[in-house]
C-alpha cells in the first residue's frame, strides 16, 4: 500500500521567522500518523526551520536546485547543500519554473539525475496547459514530460521518486481538475513507468494532484485509488488551512 503524502508548496512566501512560527503553529495543529507524510517546502532562505527540533515531526523539501555539486553558477543552490540543511525531497520542474524561467525536460532531467546522485527524492511535476487539453493534447505532452523527465535514471531509483501531476489550467485559479480526469492521468503515468520499469516499480510510485487543493475539495481527490496525495500551493500557507488539509487525509480510507 502506498503512503500518502501531502507536500505544502510554500512558493517565495515567508521570511526565515516566519516559517519557524508557521512550524511551530502547525505542529501545534496536527498529529503524527504513520498513515501520511508531510513535506514542507520552504524557500531556500528558510530552509533552516527544518533543524529546529520542534520541526523534527515533518520532512523538508526544496523547490528547486542545480544539477552541478558546486561552481561558478551565481545564484543556484546544489543538491549537496540541500541534504547537508536537512531537505529529504526536491521539487523538479514546476510549471512556474517551466514556464517563467525557461526550464525544459532536458534541464528537468538534470536535475532528477543530480537529487537522486545525492538521495534527494525527486517530486517530478508534469502537466499539460488549458490549450493543450483542448487541443486534444494531454497524454501526449504529460507523457513527453514523464519520459524525457526520467530518462536515463535506473529502475531501482524510482522507488525514492514521486511524480505529481499538475495541471497548469487548475494551479492557482481555484479551478481544480475534477477527480476523474486526474484518474485518467494518473493511469496512463503509471502504465508509462510499469513499460520502463515494471509492474512492481509502478504499484510503488506515488503519483500527487495537484492545482487549488483546499481542505475542502481534498477529500473528493483521495476517494480515487490512483491519487496518492497532493501538492498544495495556495492553501498550506495558512497552517490552519493547510491542517485541516492534512487531518482530512489522515482520516480518509486508503
Ligand atoms: P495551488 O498551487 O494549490 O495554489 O493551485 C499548486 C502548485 O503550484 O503546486
């Protein structure tokens, strides 16, 4: 049985003290349960939270990184600086970062090979805009992002690997996608990896929805097998919203 997993997408919101009180706020709010793991991502510039013992109860993503370890690359932060703060996970290819920053899947495939050469677990995002999908497009450009995304990295990797899908047309609009056409996705993602890498690797993988998540639509999301959690932007900057996301998880039949 796969675990779920709820990761708040904190984007470039929250100075250093203010992510020590959200931690602190939200571990006020919420249980630990075995049945689901919480990932915060921060931006780089609190990551720090993430050694306060109180944070100890949540594991740490980055948004971001560079595939190189180290060198003349003014601004990037590498995969080795992240472990050494404490993160367990990356967010890789993020449609803002796709769309506002120029990155493409061989930049994004970097990236996944350089987190899992250092045991980052890649949070690879994929998904198709408003114009592909009424264009007909959707399996075709999710299936190139999956495949150019993961190219070259081994079978016995994709264990630590998590894929979400993210529609660009349900992030930040309030338009979330309905539970339906996310099961189709998350069908054809998993029948993609089960062709690379097996039966058992795709039974493994967990595959997240994401765009405008809020805690009152995540329930309709986990009632479908195929989703195995969600990536959450907007709704966990508030700890009391992103809580409430993360008790109705942990109380929803897996
Ligand atoms: P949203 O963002 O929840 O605000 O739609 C999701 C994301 O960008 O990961």
């Amino acid at each position: 049985m796969r675990r779920h997993l709820i990761v708040g997408n904190w984007k470039m919101y929250k100075t250093a003290a203010e992510a020590a009180a959200y931690v602190r706020r939200l571990a006020g709010l919420v249980r630990q349960s075995a049945k689901v793991e919480i990932v915060l991502a921060p931006p780089f510039t609190a990551l720090s939270v993430a050694a306060l013992p109180i944070a100890r109860r949540f594991v740490f993503a980055a948004q971001d990184l560079h595939w190189e370890d180290e060198g003349a690359y003014t601004g990037e932060i590498s995969a080795p600086m992240l472990t050494t703060l404490g993160c367990r996970y990356v967010i890789l290819g993020h449609s803002e970062r796709r769309r506002l920053f120029g990155e493409d899947d061989a930049a994004v495939n970097k990236k996944v090979l350089a987190a899992l050469r250092h045991g980052l677990r890649p949070i690879l995002c994929i998904g198709e805009s408003l114009a592909e999908r009424q264009r007909g497009q959707t399996t075709r450009v999710v299936l190139r992002q999956l495949q150019k995304g993961l190219h070259g990295i081994p079978n016995e990797a994709g264990r630590h690997l998590v894929i979400a899908y993210e529609p660009v047309w349900a992030i930040g609009t309030g338009q979330a996608a309905a539970p339906k056409q996310i099961d189709a996705v998350h069908r054809t993602i998993r029948a993609c990896v089960a062709r690379k890498w097996g039966r058992v690797a795709a039974g493994r993988l967990r595959i997240l929805y994401g765009g405008s998540v809020k805690p009152d639509n995540i329930i309709d999301f986990l009632g479908t097998a195929e989703i195995d959690g969600a990536l959450v932007g907007s709704a966990c900057l508030d700890p009391k919203s992103f809580a409430r996301i993360i008790t109705q998880t942990q109380s929803a039949k897996q």
